[in-house]
C-alpha cells in the first residue's frame, strides 16, 4: 500500500536529502525510521526533489511502499515519535500504486531568505547581508527568468541533466521586516540552480550587474557568465504541488487496492 508524507526539515546537518555513502542524509535517517516502526527488511523511499547540503525544507513529498493498510494518523504518530528534532512529518495521504511524488508533480517553489540585521537565531537558516541591495533592480532582473525557458547558464558543470529547459511561472523579491525573501516557482529545476539565480541577482542588487546584462547571461546560456551560488542555509524546499483533485482521486484508487489486496480467492 503507497502513501505520500509530507516532510519538513532542518538541513542543516545534513548532506541533503539523497542517500550517499559515507554522509548523513535525510532520506537516509527517514527511512531508517521506516525499517524500524514497521519492521521492514528494506525500505525504497521517492522524494519529490533533492535538497543539496545545509538546504531546508518546509515541504517535501516522499512516497514509499508498506506492505499493508495503516491509519495515516498512525503512520504519522509512530514516525514523528522517533525521528529526530530536524524532521518532522506532516500529513500523511494514501494513494494508488502508480501514484508517484517526483514524476506526478507540477510544480516547485522554493523560497530563499536573507537577513537584514544580525539574529542568532537566523544564523543558520537566513543568509546575513548588513545592506540592503536594490530590490526594484532584481525585480526587474528577475522578469527575464519568466521570459526564457533554457537555463544552461545556471545548471552544474557536471551535472547529467539531459536537457536545461524550465518553465518559471513566479520570480519576485519581497521585504518583510528584516527579512528579504526570494520566492521562484516552475515545473522543474536543474541542480543547483536557485542558490545559482540567486547569487546571480544579488550581484544585479548590488550594482555589479545590469538588467540588461543579466537576461544576457542567460541568452547566451553561457555558465561563467553566473555569479557565485548564494549561501546554502537562506534556501527552503517551500511548496510541491500537484494536479487539481489529484489527492481525492489517489484515495479512490488506494481504496480499491486495499479491496483487493483484502479479497485474494482461494486457489482449486
């Protein structure tokens, strides 16, 4: 039987959220938990998108496969009762056995805050600037990454993406307090790329790039043409989404699969 969770974390003392030998990840810590509530031999947990190093997340979706019906508020209960602090679980859905987070999603937004004044308390999740750039400047700079859809400019050398294409339907600074947020919505995103846009757009606030020169960069699809990638702990996994109604249906096709998992005829 499939159920998505909805988890949250602090990354802060993780090397992401993939399982990589000889580092501690977040999936890694999950789906220890998993084994040991339901005594499971081995447990293949799906997220909806990798986190890199010292990246948060206040939503991220992960489908895994348990070998039988549970109350979601179990699963949730049992889970939470035995992770640690930095992870938590939040809802729990059960869905069909097609159902997948990563492949079924439409999109991703990720939020990206930066601290206007010194806080102990954002130290490690809002990177620190003591001024304030110019945010109508990479406001504007910002509407090109809604105009071009092939991000060559902002994706790892050595990745193994098979293509650079991404469609960005939000991209927009807001000043609340002394925070500065970023907030970047599309379909997709390559490895690497927001903290990528975001350094990028910083060097636009700070006078160190023109608009013009900006949507350059990305025109000429051109990586030297990016600034350095922006801090790792200012970046939060904030929102996946998925079809309208998609939920409702999931839990038809999950009650039809435990239907029929719970009638199994009697061989002659």
């Amino acid at each position: 039987m499939r159920y998505f969770l909805e988890v949250a974390y602090d990354g802060t003392r993780f090397h992401g959220w993939q399982v990589q030998p000889n580092a501690l990840t977040v999936q890694q810590v999950l789906d220890e938990c998993l084994r040991t509530v339901f005594r499971l031999p081995s447990v293949e947990t799906i997220g909806s998108g990798r986190t890199d190093t010292g990246v948060h997340a206040t939503q991220q979706w992960v489908h895994v496969d348990l070998p039988q019906a549970f109350s979601p508020a179990d699963i949730q209960h049992k889970l939470n009762r035995i992770l640690p602090a930095d992870i938590s679980i939040g809802q729990v859905l059960p869905v069909g056995p097609e159902a997948h987070t990563r492949f079924d999603a439409i999109s991703r937004t990720y939020e990206y805050r930066i601290s206007l004044q010194r806080n102990p308390f954002l130290v490690k999740h809002a990177y620190f600037m003591p001024r304030l750039p110019e945010v109508a400047q990479m406001n504007a700079a910002a509407q090109a990454l809604l105009d071009l859809e092939d991000f060559t400019t902002f994706s790892k050398v050595k990745g193994d993406t098979k293509h650079y294409r991404c469609t960005i339907t939000q991209a927009h600074w807001r000043q609340e307090g002394d925070l500065l947020i970023f907030t970047i919505k599309a379909n997709r995103f390559l490895r690497g790329m927001v903290r990528l846009v975001v350094g990028t757009l910083l060097d636009v606030g700070k006078g160190k790039l023109s608009v013009d020169q900006f949507r350059q960069a990305i025109e000429r699809q051109d990586r030297t043409l990016a600034s350095g990638a922006a801090p790792a702990q200012g970046l939060f996994l904030h929102k996946v989404e998925y079809p309208e109604g998609y939920f409702a249906e999931q839990q038809k096709l999950f009650e039809q699969t435990a239907a029929e998992v719970a009638f199994k005829p009697t061989e002659e």
